[in-house]
C-alpha cells in the first residue's frame, strides 16, 4: 500500500475513530486503527468490539491496500507533522510502514496482515431510514444520557428505549428513580413500528457527529447505524426487556408551578449546598398560593430556605427530593421558563419547559417518614 493525505484531513479522520477503541481490550488488535486506501479514497476505523467508527478522507493511492496500527502512536504523530502532506507505504508483509514527511521519515510497527474484526453494514432501505436535522441528537444527548442507570445489576437499564413508527422517534431513559422522555417526528419513517435499546455510547457519539451535520439513521438486525459524509458509526444494540415506563408517568396532577428556569436552578444550588457532606439529606419543596419554598437542613452544616414567587395551580403541597436530580432535571431544558406539576406527595412528579412540548422529565420523590 502507498498513499500520500493531506495532514489535516488525517488528524481529524483519526480523531473521530480512535473515540471508540477501549485502550484496556484484551484483544491487541482492537487497540488499532485501520488503514484501506483504494480509488482514491482513504478509509481509516476502529472499533472496541461493539462500536465501529469508519471515517472515509480523499487521498493519492499510488499502490492500493491495508494495514492496521497502533491507534495511539500513529495519532499523535500525524497530530505533530509539521508538513501539509505526507506519504505512507507499507513494507511488503510485515505491517510496518514508513511515514514520509518532506526531507524526513519515520517508521511504525503495525499489526502484520491482520485486520480488524469485520463489523456488518446496514442495508438501506428508505422505509426504515430516518434523516435527523443537525443538532437533533446533541439535545437528545443532553435530555437523556444523565437518566442512564449506572447499575450493571440492571444491564438494560443502562441503554436508551427508542421506539420508532406511526410518524415519530420516541426515546426513553431511567434509572428507576427519574425517567427522561423525548419525542421527534420522523415523517421519512414507513416501516412497521419497532423498538430498541442503544448504549449511551451510541447516542453520545451520535451527538457528536451530529453536531453540524444532518444525520442519516438506519436500523438492522441487532445494530444502529448512524452517519454524515463522511463518517458512519455502527453500534450494537443491547438485548433484553425493557419495563413498561408508561405507567410511572402522571396523567394528570394535583398541583402545578410554573417559574424562571434560572431562578430555580440558582435556589436549588445555594439550598443544596448544605446537603453536600450528607448525600441523604433531601431538598423540601413547599408549595403554597404564588410561591415554592425551597429548604434544606443537616446537623453538622446549618441549613438554609429561599421563597421563589411564581404561578401555581391546585393544592398547597409539602414534598421532598433528591437535591441532585433535581438539578440534573433542571439543567436538561432548553428554556426560559419551567413547568412543574406535583401528582401528590409519593407521587411522580413532572418537570417540562415550557419553550419544548416533545420532552418532559420525571422524578419519584423521597418518601417521608413523618
């Protein structure tokens, strides 16, 4: 193989494949980048077993073929050329290749002829394609990964529900205690309805090729893929039953505020400052006629209460939650101002902006014991 690519290109490509790869893999191989100019085009992939990044540049290919190197030396030397092109050739079998740059050159052992596990490709098909407007899953990433369970006792907890059909993308996350939910049409979708399980993993690479760029989706058997020119990331989806969330989620409440998003968040930051030692102190909410008190007390800080005057509907209400949900809560709207509605004091509740009806958040309070 010998090639010669314009360095920035390079950098970049590497950049965005090397995300994947998991340095701890036992399997060497997959601590590589991969290598494959051919007609002019240069593709470069990695991948840790259950993600695959492929990222495609132009090049000159003098002499098509494929080699597989170590993804964090070969990194950061193309990072630091100091050239605008170089030129790559492979010798013979051995996997090696020497790196021309100017008047200067270097040598990188690679892998011999192995190549990276082969990761499948998604047929296309327009009925189950879907084009998502860039920066679509950027919000997604923001409204739902922080709702991902952390507990490997519940493995598919720790993935995102999307169910797609009937014209919408509706995308689910929870970790028993809160539940993120979004939805976005999906017109372009004809299939018949499915539903699916991603990893975070996905969704957050996803964000980040999504970014700028429209982005195409496809489902197969077991795999999401999602890509822009360019770039294609592959994920597997998780197996297993997610639960019903339907019915944790209020149909209708007994009290309802709505107030400046800033002004909550800043309240519930200063209030929850004094539960920072004392991670089981919960914050108290009372809600009264125009306003929501926010306090909190622990034995060994102090405590404190802020009064926020607002727009209330329905009953007087005294309840309790975990301070930092609360905030996770807060931090995943995009709006000036939020709605919260109470369900009753061990009730659900819901937390919704108001600039945004295709997403809402909910949150299961503390219990209390007197």
């Amino acid at each position: 193989m010998k090639f010669s690519a314009a360095q920035d290109q390079t950098a970049t490509a590497l950049q965005q494949v090397i995300r994947v790869i998991q340095p701890q893999n036992t399997m060497a191989i997959a601590t590589g980048v991969q290598l494959q100019a051919q007609a002019g085009r240069l593709q470069l992939s990695a991948t840790d077993l259950s993600n695959h990044m492929l990222a495609e540049i132009p090049c000159d290919v003098s002499e098509p073929g494929y080699v597989v190197l170590p993804a964090s030396i070969f990194n950061d030397f193309i990072h630091r050329l100091p050239t605008a092109t170089f030129e790559l050739s492979t010798h013979s079998e051995s996997g090696r290749v020497t790196i021309r740059y100017g008047r200067n050159s270097a040598i990188i052992n690679g892998f011999g002829r192995e190549m990276l596990p082969e990761f499948p490709r998604i047929r296309s098909n327009p009925n189950q394609t879907i084009e998502l407007p860039a920066g679509t899953l950027v919000s997604l990433s923001r409204e739902l990964l922080f709702a991902c369970s952390k507990d490997d006792t519940r493995p598919i907890l720790k993935g995102i529900y999307v169910t797609v059909g009937n014209g919408k993308l509706v995308s689910v996350s929870t970790d028993g205690s809160r539940l993120s939910h979004a939805w976005f049409p999906v017109p372009a979708y004809r299939d018949s309805e499915q539903s699916v399980v991603m990893s975070p993993k996905v969704l957050s690479e996803g964000a980040r090729i999504n970014g700028s760029d429209p982005t195409t989706i496809k489902f197969g058997s077991g795999l999401i893929e999602l890509s822009v020119p360019g770039l294609t990331f592959t994920g597997r989806l998780l197996d297993g039953q997610y639960p019903d969330y339907a019915r944790v989620i209020p149909d209708a409440y007994v009290t309802q505020c709505r107030m400046s998003l800033t002004e909550l968040r800043g309240a519930v930051e200063r209030v929850s400052l004094i539960t920072s030692k004392d991670r089981s102190t919960p914050l108290r909410i009372r809600v009264e006629y125009g306003i929501v008190e926010l306090s909190a007390e622990a034995a060994e800080i102090g405590q404190a209460k802020e009064v926020i005057e607002c727009s209330t509907e329905g009953q007087d209400l005294d309840i309790l939650f975990n301070p930092a949900y609360i905030l996770d809560a807060i931090k995943s709207l995009d709006s000036e101002e939020l709605i919260f509605e109470f369900s009753g004091v061990q009730s659900p509740a819901k937390i919704r902006g108001t600039d945004n009806s295709s997403y809402f958040h909910i949150l299961l309070p503390l219990r209390q014991l007197v």
